[in-house]
C-alpha cells in the first residue's frame, strides 16, 4: 500500500507543476503585451517629438531670417555713413575752389571771355581757346564768326538777353568731347557802373557732374530701398531728440509735423509700451548704441501696429556724433505668426498629451474585455485606426470645422461594406461641431458602427440603420441631439456584440457625460439598438 501513497503523491506533484507552468505561461503572456503596449506608447511618442521638430527648426528659420534683417539694415546705416562723408568731402572740394578763384582763372581752369556791346572779342582766358576756335589775333571780332565744341546754339541769344533784363543767366551744358560745364553770362560793369558788355565764364564740372549723378543714383537707391523696407525715417540730435520734419511718420501715424517734433513722436507710441520704450532710447542714444527696440506704433487708420525701430549715430571725421538716422519697419505680421506659432505649440504639446492619454485608456478598455492575444490586437489596431482617422479634419478645424455628417459618413464609409451602406440613412443639418469635442465623439461614432456592422443590424440583409440629428437651443445654449437607432436586430445575435459592456458604452456613458457635459442614453431593445447623445455646441459650457 505504501508505493499506492508515494505514486500518488507524485501524480498530484506533477499536476501541480503543470498547473504553475500554465499559470507561468500566461503571466509571460501578459507581460509580453504589456511590453508591446509599452513599445506602441514610446513609438508614438517618438512620432510626436518628430512632429514637433519641423516646428522647432521653423521658428529656428525665423529667427535667423530676423537676423539677416538686421544684418541689412545695418549695411544700409553704413551705406548712408559712406555716403554722408563722400558728400562732405565733395562739398568741401567745392568750397576750396570758390576761394582760390583768382588762382584758378591765373592757371585757366576758369574760362572767362569778355565781349563789347557789339559781342567782338574783348579778352580771354587760355581755357575759353579750348572751347572756341579763336587765337589772340582774333580779339575785335565777332564770337558768332567762330565754330566752338559746345552742344549749345543759343549762346548769342543769351546774351542779347543779358545786355537787355541786365540779369545774369547760369546754365549747364555739355561739349561735344564730353565735358560738362556750368557756364554764367553777366553784365559788364564800369567803375562808374556802365553796361560796357557781357563777360562769360566757363567752370569745368564734369568731376563734380558725375559725383552728383553717382550721388544723385545713390540717394534714390537709398530712398527706394528705405521705402520698400521701413514704413518710417526721420533724423535726430545727438540728445535722441526728434528734428525735422518726417512725411512718411506723418503718412504712417497719422500725426502732426509740429507733434513730432523733440520727444513729441512718443504719442503715437501704444501707451503700455511708451515708458519701456523712452527709457532703453535714452540709454542706447546716451551709450551711442545701435537702437534697436521692437514696440507697438499707431498706425493711420488701422490701430496699433508692431514696429521695429532702429537708429545709428552719424558721426565726423573727428568721431563727434552729428545727428542719429532712425528708421521704423512694419513687423505686425511677423508678430502674428510669432504668436500664431506659440499657439500651435502649445495646442500640439495639449494634443499630444491627450491623445497618450485616450490611446492608454483604449489599450486599457480592449486588454480589459479580449478574450484573447488576437481579439486585443485586432480591436485595439481598429480603434487606433479610428483615432487617426479623425486626426485629419481635427488639425483643419481651425480653417474648414467639422460637421457632425461629414464625421458620421467618415466612420460609416470606413465600417461598412457597399451594401451595407444601402441601408444607412443620415438625416439632419450639417452642424459645426467644436473641436474639442470632434475627438472622443468620432470614438464613440466608431463604437456604435463597429457594433451595427459586425453584431447588429447591418449584419442581416433586412436590418438598417437610421441616425437622425438637429440642434437645440435654450437657457443652457446650443445642443447637438442625435438619436442613433438600428432596427431588424435580433437578440441572440445582438447579446454578443461588444456594445453590451465594454469600451463603448464607457465612451458613451461616462465619457461624454464627464468630460463635455453631454447627456446620453443607451438601450437595447428586442427589435434593435437605440443611443440618444445630448451633447453641448457651445466651448466652455462643460467640463
């Protein structure tokens, strides 16, 4: 009897060993899904972040574009510097030369010819020998006997013009070997101030002809330039005060000329702004920094407008700071797609954390009611499916919001077969649905499809589907009401069906309820299915 007990032992020991195998077998199994649950999650995180760096690196863009704006306008202040001092250089040449005139006319590089009454030669200087074909044997004759190298035929009547209004004529002219001269016809006058004559001198300009054309070119390259870039330009003292008046301040903000005038063009700074904005232009001017201030300018007839200020000191040959050159551009737009920017951020960093949180409550809901490893995988891909599915028209709700019908035939088409199809009716308004309510409705629209088409009415040939929907009104605000009803279901087939107990009906009944306010009902019925979802139109009356 003995060997009896022992062998009976040893059976039992075996078939407890199986039993912890089994037990093991399935705790490795659980672990395993857990695992790839774990995975999923860190892969659409991984997904998130990589959505979130075009982002980054397009603010980075911005940012850079920023910086080769001010990188160009400050080559324009050194442009205008550049030019400022070759322009004082030329002025000062200028200057030189009307003191040395009497030097100048002794070594002819002035042209001055002297005619009687009659226009006979009187006398010359060596240069006028350049322009008219005459020799010192030719003083007594007529200037109109000779040819000259000037593009001009009027010089006799110039003259005759000069002796009768006794008013001096100054002209530009150019020669025909491509000089330029300025050339000036006056009286002569006696001592005892007698009209004895006309005397004509000539100056060479072409030098200062093509420096004023160069000058000139440079100038209007400059205006152009400052008026497809700033809205504004104006000059300052070296105190930072306002001189002078500025037209395109005055187009731009609507402002007096005399208003502007010292720290008067303060004003039309936007008064939260103005005291920030006095104190740094005080501190950069009194620094002789570059200013560079970004604030909001009242902008003629528009409102208040982003502008960016910027001045640089125009500084003397000594180094002494003359005046500033300030200059106003229009960044209001750039400003907008900043903010517009943090915006998107900030809703993609909101999204995101939501979507984690629904995709683990989706895992969570299918692991709690599959039978098995294969059920899991298959519900939870479709209910991953219908998330994404969504996401499209969720990311255009801010330019095209979605209706209530364009979602229902979203989740429908992607449910059900043709066929199918024939026995659905959709009857009600398209009404714009809120965006932070598109998600978790298209999860429980989802739902409801998932169960006609594979456990109710849909599946037999004579079952169909009615969802009918309108918009209420009243103290509480506008509601969306949407009566879903199948009819030809049959029980047995319908008591197997998923929506019995199960993610579904926690969407429908608490989830919608919970987190925006809606009131809803689900029953099933011998002939069919039936759910009533009350939901508010109208952000921030729930939850």
């Amino acid at each position: 009897s003995i060997p009896k007990v022992v062998g009976g032992v040893n059976a039992e020991s075996t078939d407890l060993a199986r039993r912890l195998n089994e037990e093991l077998r399935q705790a490795h199994d659980r672990l395993s899904a857990s695992r790839k649950e774990h995975e999923s999650a860190t892969q659409e995180l991984r997904a998130a972040n990589e959505e979130l760096q075009p982002i980054n690196e397009e603010y980075r863009s911005t940012s850079e574009e920023l910086e080769t704006s001010k990188e160009e306008l400050q080559s324009m202040n050194e442009e205008l510097q550049t030019v400022n001092a070759e322009l004082k250089n030329k002025l000062a040449s200028i200057s030189t030369a009307h003191s040395d005139l009497q030097n100048l006319i002794a070594a002819t590089e002035i042209g001055t010819l002297f005619l009687d009454p009659d226009m006979r030669i009187k006398l010359y200087t060596p240069m006028v020998a350049r322009i008219f074909n005459i020799a010192d044997s030719d003083i007594a004759r007529a200037i109109t006997d000779f040819t000259h190298n000037l593009d001009y035929d009027r010089l006799a009547a110039d003259a005759q013009a000069v002796r009768r209004d006794l008013a001096p004529i100054e002209k530009e002219i150019s020669t025909t070997d491509g000089r330029r001269l300025f050339m000036r016809l006056r009286p002569y006058r006696t001592l005892d101030d007698r009209i004895d004559g006309i005397v004509i001198t000539f100056v060479d300009i072409t030098a200062r002809y093509a420096t004023e054309t160069k000058l000139s070119d440079s100038e209007e390259r400059f205006r152009r330039l400052v008026e497809s870039t700033a809205v504004a330009a104006w000059e300052m003292d070296t105190e930072g005060r306002r001189i002078g008046v500025s037209p395109s301040w005055q187009r731009f903000t609507g402002q007096r000329p005399e208003d502007s005038l010292g720290d008067g063009w303060l004003a039309a700074v936007h008064p939260e702004d103005r005291l920030e904005v006095k104190a740094r232009w005080q501190s950069e001017i009194s620094a002789r920094q570059v200013v560079d201030i970004d604030f909001r300018l009242h902008a003629s007839p528009d409102g208040w407008r982003w502008g960016k200020a910027k001045a640089a000191p125009l500084t003397a040959r000594d180094g002494r700071v003359s005046r500033w050159i300030g200059m106003c551009i229009d960044i209001d737009e750039l400003k907008k797609l900043q903010d517009r920017q943090g915006v998107l951020v900030g809703e993609m960093q909101h999204r995101t954390r939501n979507l984690i949180g629904l995709v683990k409550s989706i895992a969570g809901q299918t692991l709690a009611t599959a039978s098995s490893t294969d059920e899991f995988r298959r519900v939870f891909d479709e209910r991953l499916h219908a998330l994404s599915r969504v996401q499209g028209p969720l990311s255009r709700a801010v330019d095209e919001p979605v209706s209530i019908g364009a979602l229902l035939r979203m989740e429908l088409e992607a449910m059900a077969t043709p066929k199918q199809r024939e026995r659905i009716k959709l009857l009600g308004p398209e009404i714009l649905l809120p965006r932070s309510v598109v998600q978790t409705l298209s999860m429980a629209l989802h739902e409801l499809a998932t169960n006609a088409t594979k456990y109710g009415s849909l599946v037999n040939d004579h079952g169909v589907l009615v969802v009918k929907w309108r918009e209420a009104g009243g103290r509480a605000g506008r509601r969306l009401v949407l009566d879903w009803t199948e009819e030809g279901l049959d029980l047995e087939r319908e008591m197997k069906g998923p929506m019995k107990k199960g993610f579904g009906r926690h969407l429908i009944e608490e989830a919608l309820p919970y987190s925006h306010g809606a009131k809803t009902s689900f029953e099933m019925r011998k002939t069919g299915v039936t759910c009533t979802i009350d939901l508010p139109l109208d952000d921030g009356k729930h939850r």
